[in-house]
C-alpha cells in the first residue's frame, strides 16, 4: 500500500510536467509561427506528447524567410513559391498626383527590356528621372527592380507586388 503523501506527491509532479510542458508548447509554437495557445491546449490534455508534436511541427517563420531569400536570389522561380502562400493582390489605389506615386504599373503585353524601362521611366517623378539612368537600372517581370544612377548607386528599390488586371505591379521603397 502506497502512503497518501506519496500519491499527492506523485500528482503534484504530474501536474508540475503537465503545466510546465504545455508552457514550453506554447513558446516552442510561438517561435514557429503556429498558434500558442491551440498547442498550449493540445500539451496541455496530451503532456509531454503534445511538446513532441510541436516540436516536430515545421517552422513557418524560417520557412517563409528562406523562400524570400531563395526568390531574391533567383534560385526558385517567384511564381512556384506564390503558389505554396497566396494572398489575392488587390490593385493599390492610384496617389493623388499632388504625392508622390507609389507604385509602378507595367502591362502584362510589354516584355522587351527597353520598353518595360521606358513605362518605368514615364511613371517617376521629374527629380527621379533626372538622376536615374536607364542604361543602369535594372527591371525584370516579376523580380525585384532597382533603377541606379549614372553612379550605379541604387536610386529606387521597386518590390514586385503580383499581377492583377493585365498588369505588372511594383511598390516603390
């Protein structure tokens, strides 16, 4: 016969593994990118199983961050990673032309280099075309667009946003 103090005890820790797990679970989750609390729950109910089971969840934060990398650096095309995480692209609303336009529209018909530069070029302000050079800039579809100076010193950063209504659509940073 087992005394009752040692029963207690043995609950005591029991509870202590159980809370503490389900504390660990949400954190571990949280730094993933998951939902801390649906993991907290779940450990929480399963113990130290459920701590397992978000620790062999993938991460989504580091993944996302190394798909943006790959994509910057051209190792997969940009098209393949939208597919995996879609949000629909809505068409910013033109800026009043009183501010400073700040987005690039190009349609889907341009592809040769020199005509995607030239609606580029239409599209900036005065100040940004007389620094800008167009034998220096750099806009390809769907990558990231930098337009330089004479200097090769970058000038704008235009971030591909997607295509929605026949065009091409950069953010300007």
């Amino acid at each position: 016969m087992v005394p009752v103090f040692f029963l207690g005890f043995y609950f005591f820790v029991l509870v202590v593994v159980w809370v503490g797990s389900a504390i660990i679970a949400s954190d571990l989750a949280k730094a993933k990118g998951l939902n801390a609390s649906t993991w907290a729950i779940t450990t929480f109910l399963l113990g130290p199983i459920g701590l397992i089971g978000v620790a062999g969840m993938p991460d989504i934060r580091l993944r996302s961050y190394m798909r943006s990398i790959a994509i910057k650096l051209e190792a997969i095309e940009e098209q393949e990673s939208t597919q995996i995480e879609t949000m629909p692209v809505s068409i910013p609303t033109p800026v009043s032309s009183r501010l400073e336009p700040s987005y690039i529209y190009i349609d889907e018909g341009v592809d040769d280099r020199q005509q995607i530069l030239a609606v580029v070029f239409q599209q900036l302000t005065e100040k940004e075309r007389m620094s800008a050079s167009l034998e220096a800039s750099d806009v390809r579809i769907g990558r990231m667009a930098f337009i330089n100076t004479n200097e090769g010193k970058v000038l704008l950063r235009l971030s591909y946003v997607g295509r929605k209504d026949g065009r091409h659509i950069y953010k300007k940073s």
